[in-house]
C-alpha cells in the first residue's frame, strides 16, 4: 500500500483489522499471493448459461421458461433505461459519495465494518489482497444520501411483484444491496435465505458465478476444514480447492456445475434454492436484490413460517386484506413435508444470504434483529453526525 497516504492507509487497516482479525497484520492479507495467480481470469470460465434479450421474452414467457422450473439464466438488455453506466463511474461515485460510508464487512460482534468511498476506492486500486475487503452494503437505500442510488437503476419487469412489501418496509428481511469490489472479492457459497430467489446487475466489470442444483449435499460444496486456513470461507479459496473437483470425471452427474461469466450490463436470474459461489475477475459495481414472487411463494412461505412464525403472521394478516388469494395460497401449503429446498447457509459476511439458521427460534431471531436494528440506527446516526470527519 505504498501508494496510499497515511490516513487512507490507517483508515483501511482499521476496517481490516475489524472484519477479518484472523488475518494478522499486512501479510496476513496476502500471504497466498493470489493476485499473482492467472488462473483467476475470464478465459478459465466454462460459461454454460443460456441467455435471454429483455425486449424480446415478456414476464409470462419469462414464467413459464424459468422461474417456474427454476432455471438460471442471464438477461441481456434489461440495463437499456438505467442511469448506472454514466452514474456509477469510480469518478462519479467517489464524487457523489466521497464522505459516505458503505459497509464492507462485519465485526466478530456483528457491527458493521464501513469505509468511506474515498477510501474504499483508493484500496481498490492498489491491492494486491487474496480476497479483499468487499462493498456489500444493503442498508444504502435507507441512508438520506445513499439512498439517491435507487434513482440510477429500475427493477427489472420481471421481479417487480416482490410480495416481502406486504410485511412492510422496516419489517421484511434485507433484500437488496449496493455491491462493489476489485479482483478476487466476492461471496463463498451459499444458497440464498427463506427460499428467496435473486438477480444480480453487473453494471461495470466481470463476475465469475458457478451454481449448483439445489439437491447437491452442502458436504461436498464446502472447502474443508484441513483447507484454506484462515481463509477456508472465501470465494477464491473454494475456486482453488473445490472447484477442481468439480471438473474431475469422479464429480456426480446429477450435481454438475454451471458456470457463468457475467459480463457488464448482464442480468442474472438465480432461483431460489440453487448454491452458487461468486468471485469479481476485476473491479466490478453491481446492484442485486432477494424477492418473493407468485411462482416461489409457497416455498418461501414454508421457509418463513419456520424460520420467522412472527414475520409470517405480520405477512399473513396483510395478504389476508390485500392479497387474499395469496393468504389462500398460504393456507393450502403442507407445512408438515419438508420445503424441498435446502435452508439458508452462507460462509461469508458479505453474501447476500443469511448466515443464520432458519430453523432456529423466533424469539433468538426476534432478538437479533431487533439488536441489529438498533446497531443500524445508531451507526446511521454516527455516520451522519460524523460523515464530514476522517
């Protein structure tokens, strides 16, 4: 980090230290020297996923091709309308959001790690990190300023009937999220929580995704113990220690991958249910968001009635008045077979997904998110109050 000037240099090892105090002092960071890698580049990617042009496939066509058999797919032209590609620039975002801080990881109690923009930006620049620090901010669209975000970019036609609305907005689980980060950050495997589906909005840069059916055992998905050290949980380690075996004639058929290059102003569609691990291949900006469609509601309901019975009476009452046929739905789901999805699992803090077990007590998950809703109330006012300061 020699090109940073001291201030940015401490301001970035303080939010190092605080996200991964694991990784003890500057080496620590970079002891794999996996910047030096090749292997970790666009042309390694076995891209198998169909694709899609916005204009040319309608929401019920869209239905009936994937989201009901749940296939994943990448859309082309759904960014057309967006103000991303001359909003969401290095210059404009460190201009716009230069005192602002985004999160970028959490702290062994919970809290948030933040950055400010100018000095994420200046790390992404410069590092040479195994896995870097990583903009995963979802809580951007309900900071006064942050939130202008949400004015550069439009849902697309094909996930706007997201049914969480009807829990309210301060009730509903997180579901959206500002994502920005350099070469080699990214999200380790998972599934996504309560049976959500997602897409994913490359606006700048390159993801490099593999999904996984959602019937393939998380035992065989995980980088083991014995492997990866410190940093086992990490998207590039699971590209060096599991990802080979994936390609190795030994790997069971009916759990073979599918791979992904997104490239700038692709969409993706990932289904609920489907593990998926995520690297950036360069520095790359993205938006993404979790929802609850008509097709996976019954899944999702299943999950939530299990995992959040309090949430899903909220959610009940207000289908009952708005959305009766939903409510109706609701009723007819059998609660007592399994939701023929695996529950939410996440190996890294910066995932989309929840790294809490939905099958866990609602009173422990009442609990928690009350707490996290007061740590981010009170870091949303200290950012304020301290927003012009170092």
């Amino acid at each position: 980090m020699e090109a940073l000037d001291k201030r940015s240099r401490d301001r970035i090892n303080e939010a190092k230290a605080r996200a991964r105090p694991e990784l003890k002092g500057e080496h620590g960071w970079t002891h794999l020297n996996l910047a030096r890698i090749s292997y970790f580049s666009k042309e390694y990617v076995k891209d198998g996923c169909e694709r899609i042009s916005y204009r040319d496939v309608d929401e019920s066509t869209f239905i009936e091709r994937f989201e009901q058999p749940a296939i994943p797919v990448v859309i082309r032209d759904a960014q057309l309308e967006w103000q991303t590609v001359k909003k969401w620039t290095l210059e404009r975002l460190d201009r716009k959001y230069h005192n602002q801080k985004f999160k970028c990881g959490e702290d062994n109690d919970g809290y948030s790690v933040k950055l400010k923009m100018k000095y994420y930006i200046k790390y992404m620049k410069c590092n040479q990190d195994d896995s870097p620090l990583y903009i995963f901010d979802g809580s951007f669209g309900e900071h006064p300023k942050k939130k202008r975000l949400l004015e550069d970019y439009v849902i697309p036609k094909y996930f706007r009937d997201d049914l969480f609305k009807y829990t309210g907005e301060n009730k509903r689980p997180p579901y959206r999220w500002f994502v920005m980060g350099p070469a080699r950050s990214g999200t380790g495997i998972h599934v996504d929580p309560l049976g959500t589906s997602a897409w994913n909005a490359v606006v700048r840069g390159h993801k490099r995704w593999v999904l996984f059916p959602p019937n393939t055992p998380k035992d065989l998905l995980k980088v083991p113990p014995s492997m990866g050290a410190n940093q086992r949980d990490e998207a590039v380690v699971w590209f060096m220690h599991v990802y080979p075996k994936t390609q190795l004639p030994t790997w069971p058929h009916e759990y073979q991958p599918l791979e992904v290059l997104q490239c700038p102003g692709e969409t993706i569609f990932v289904p609920g249910g489907w593990w998926h691990v995520v690297m950036n291949l360069d520095l790359c900006i993205a938006v993404t968001q979790n929802f609850c469609s008509v097709t996976n509601f019954p899944v999702v309901w299943h999950k939530t009635v299990s995992g959040r019975p309090k949430l899903s009476q909220r959610w009940y009452k207000v289908l009952k008045e708005q959305r009766p046929e939903l409510a109706e739905m609701a009723d007819n789901v059998d609660l007592s077979r399994e939701s023929g999805l695996p529950s939410s699992s996440s190996s890294d803090s910066s995932s989309s997904s929840s790294s809490s077990d939905e099958g866990s007590g609602d009173s422990d998950r009442c609990r928690d998110d009350c707490h996290k809703r007061k740590k981010r109330k009170t870091e949303t006012h200290m950012e304020q109050v301290g927003e012009e300061g170092n």
